[in-house]
C-alpha cells in the first residue's frame, strides 16, 4: 500500500480549517503568526487527523465535530516538533525537507511559536463549533487532550527521550517512552474521535484504544526502520540521524530483522483488536498496513 | 503599605495545591518533574493567585472553586517564567534570587518543563474538584484562560516585547505590549474568579475586568521604575536589567517622573472602577495601593 484512500481530501480539509483558525485570530505580533503559521501548515503528513477522520467515520460520528479534534490534536503534533528540533533538543535543521522552524525564524520565535500552537489546540477544544451532541462531550475532549499532551504524554516521553539518549535502555523502557512520547496522541486521535460518536460502547473504546496503542508503537518502530533504511531524498532529513545521535532504537536493540519482526506483531495484534468491534473497520485496517509498509 | 493582608496564607494554601497535584502526577521522567516543581514552587510572590482569593471573596465564590482558578494561571505564569528566562529569549541567569530553571537543570528541561506546565493549567481546569455550579462554568473558564495565554495574549505580548528591544516604540505600542504580555493574566485572575460566583452581574464582571486591566498597566509602570531604582538585593535580579536588555520602558519613554504620574494615575482610575461596584472592594483597592507602591 503507497498511499491511503482519501488523504489527500484529509490533508486538504485539515489544512483549510486550521489556515481559517489562523486567519482569524487577532493582529497581535505578525511574525510569530507567521511561525505558527509556518509550523503549523508547512508540510506534515497528517497521519494524527487522518486516524481521527476515519475512526469517526467508522463510528458514524459527525465530520464537523471531528474537525475540531483533529485541528486540535494537530496543534499539539506541531508545537511539539518546533520544540523538540530545537538546539537544546534534538538540533535539527530540516523537517519536512524544508528549514526548522528556528531556522526559518529564529529560537525564541520558534519557542514561542509553540507555546502559541499548544495554547492553540485548547482554544479549539474551547471554541470549536461542535454538535449540541459534543459540546455536552467538551470536558472529556479536553481530559483526554490534557493526558496526552503533558507531562503524563508526550511531553513526558520526550523527556525520558533525551535521558535515554547515550544510555543503554531496556525494550521495556523503549516501549514506555514511545508509548507516551508518540502512542499518547495517536490514541488520543482515536480516543477523541470515538468521544464524537454516539454508538461506540466502553468495550469498542477500549479495543480501539489497543489498536491506537498497538499502531502507535508500530508507527514508531517503523520510523526506526526507516531512519536506517530510506535515503535523505525520502525522509526529507538526513537518514541516519537517530545513530548519529546515539539514540535508542528497536533496531539497535532487536536488530533490524528482529524490529521488522516486532513491527509484524503489533501489526497483528493490532487487526485482532479490530476485529472484535461491530463496524467496518476496513479503513483502520489499511491505516495499520499502511503504518508498517511506508517509506517515510 | 509594606505587606498584603493574608498574603502569607495565600501562599501557604496554593504553593499546597500546586504541591499536592504535581505529588498526583503518574511517574515518569523524575528530572522533568523536579524542574516543573522548581518553575512551580521556588519563589514566586503569588500575586495572581492573591487577586483571585481576594477578587473570590469579594464576590463571596467558594474557596474552593478559586483554588483551581488560581492554580491554573499560576501554572501559565510559571511555564512563561522559565520560557522568558531562556538565553533564546531574555537569558536571564536569576530568578527570585535562585538559578533560573535552565541554569539549575538544563536548557531542553526548561523548555519541556515549561511546555508541561502549560499543559498542567489546562489539566487543572480539566479535573479540579469545582462545586456544582462552577463545575458548569468550566468551559467558560477554559475560554478565558485560552485568551490570556497564548498568541490572543501573554505570547503575543511576548512576541511584542521582544521585537521592541532595541526600537523605539511608541507609548500606545508599549501600553498594548504590556496588556498583552502582563495585563492578559491579571485580568484573567479577576474574570475566572468572578465567574466563581453566582452574585456578580455582567457590569460588576466588566468593572472588575476595567480594574484589572488598569492595575496591570500599573503592574508593569511599577515594575519598570523599581528596575532602575531598586537594588540587586531588594529585586532577587540584577538591578537595571530593562536597560542593560536595551527594553522599551515607561521612564524610557516618559521619564522617572512621567511614569511616577502615570502609574499614579492608573491607580485612581482603578479606585474608580471599584468604585461603582455594590460590594466591599476594600482588599482589591488595598492591592492596587500595594501594587503602586512595592518596592520589589
């Protein structure tokens, strides 16, 4: 599988409504709308808001409340990628083959660029023009983004991230760190997204739940995979750079057979998790082929 | 006035709140979590948190409502103190006479702390324990905190603050600068408070607001004055450190005396704002007063 069915309308849809979100904020300081303007809508593949527009479809959930989800949950993907390629995190020079954010601007408008982004996401969960159904659903929308987003989620896995960085860790501690730094929000995506819907039982949240965790981890096995394996032209960043930067990997603690073999497994274990729900679940399934299949 | 009444209690009782959530937070990177305790809990006069209580008991809202109110801005004006502070930013090495939080751990800790902290506000407005009818106002109060924090707020009066330093601004500009980066909190504080209580009319909530936002005015005219005529021991920082950072200031713009007047002036326009309210306004007219004459 090269490419999901109806990314390109998601990419559009998503893109559209967070540019309106943008436009329609006050003119405060032009340049740092500028760089949340730049972190926000340059490039990006959207993989976050597509697991919400195809799980709220699979669940019958209105497409104007998933708008609101994935907008927001897309705001905290992107200050969280501002932040980590910072000089004091990761130094990086490109993302999406284009200048990072500091780059492009400069470090303490890209810092500030997102902790606008982060506050952001929160004035959509605030404001979103959600169904009556929903709106009644604000709070939980907003517990579930909390959980993901802070210390208890990403940004708590990008700290056990930079610890881990030159250290040896155990499998055990790899899957911890990945399952808050990137599992948190993809489950989020997934999490909210059913929150939209008003036939999904506790039992079908908690399966989808485990196949966005399952699919979470493989996401980032695969992306291990890919750093050894796919050249500068695909990534869009230099290849390699997780070795060079001495950090933990599954190939480094597997081998690349061994992580390839693990990213099958979640892969599998993640179909059976779709396969207890009542739905059809066919666009879940290609999500998770896609996941494990891609290139960059 | 040397001294705010009950200023000691207000301490005790939200550095205990702010205490006991981080103690409630799941376990993860311990480094992370001792740097937002340090950005959280070291220092800190708790003004915002005081103009709430006082601006709660005023209205006669529950104390307990205002807890989470007060908590949740405390941690935006935390996260905004170890962001402002780092050497992208002000590079400030001092902060309340300790290391500043970059200094006493690492630059990428600071950042992720202060991305954490930003989060926490939200959690807290999320799950605080509000009484009945608060607990119905909570997204109200997500929609304030929403427009004081990010880019309709204290970012963009950030973003402003730095894109000044070094120009010359006019007073209009430098007015709208500190309403954003300083003001937007403090009026905060006094609007989520009021929206605690059940007695405050829609003019009460707009004279409050009028109050607020002049004594933040006010704030920042008293903050600039006390940096060129205070001493490194009275401030817990360099002395003249707007000057040395080449700032745009109100003795810059309109002399020691002009500002002297203006934040004199601001304060009667504040007292006259209380003025018209139906309740005792004694302890918000006695900050004001202590806001105009503090010497740190």
């Amino acid at each position: 599988m090269n490419k999901l069915a109806y990314i390109d309308d998601v990419q559009t849809r998503i893109n559209d409504y967070l540019g309106k979100k943008l436009e329609s904020l006050a003119i405060n300081d032009e340049k740092l709308l500028d760089a949340m303007r730049y972190g926000l809508l340059i490039g990006g593949k959207r993989m976050r808001p597509y697991l919400a527009y195809i799980t709220g479809a699979t669940l019958d959930a209105e497409q104007g409340d998933i708008d609101g989800v994935a907008a927001a949950i897309e705001c905290i993907h992107a200050y969280s990628l501002l932040h980590d390629d910072l000089p004091a995190m990761d130094d990086d020079d490109l993302r999406r083959g284009q200048p990072t954010c500091h780059k492009a601007f400069d470090e303490a408008t890209a810092i500030l660029a997102g902790d606008s982004l982060q506050t952001l996401a929160f004035d959509i969960i605030a404001n979103h023009d959600f169904s009556k159904a929903v709106d009644a659903k604000r709070i939980n929308l907003l517990r579930y983004l909390v959980n993901a987003a802070g210390y208890q989620g990403m940004c708590g896995g990008q700290a056990l991230d930079l610890a881990a960085t030159g250290q040896a860790i155990t499998l055990a501690e790899l899957e911890n760190l990945h399952s808050l730094k990137t599992g948190a929000l993809l489950e989020a995506s997934v999490k909210m997204a059913a929150e939209c819907s008003n036939q999904a039982t506790t039992f079908d949240k908690e399966q989808l739940a485990l196949y966005a965790k399952l699919m979470g981890l493989a996401y980032q096995v695969r992306d291990d995979i890919i750093d050894i394996t796919s050249t500068e032209e695909e990534l869009g960043k230099p290849a390699g750079s997780d070795l060079a930067a001495n950090k933990s990997t599954y190939p480094a603690l597997l081998g690349l057979q061994g992580a390839q073999e693990k990213a099958e497994n979640l892969y599998q274990q993640a179909l059976q998790a779709l396969a207890t729900l009542p739905y059809n679940t066919q666009s879940l399934s290609d999500f998770a082929t896609f996941i494990v299949s891609r290139k960059n």
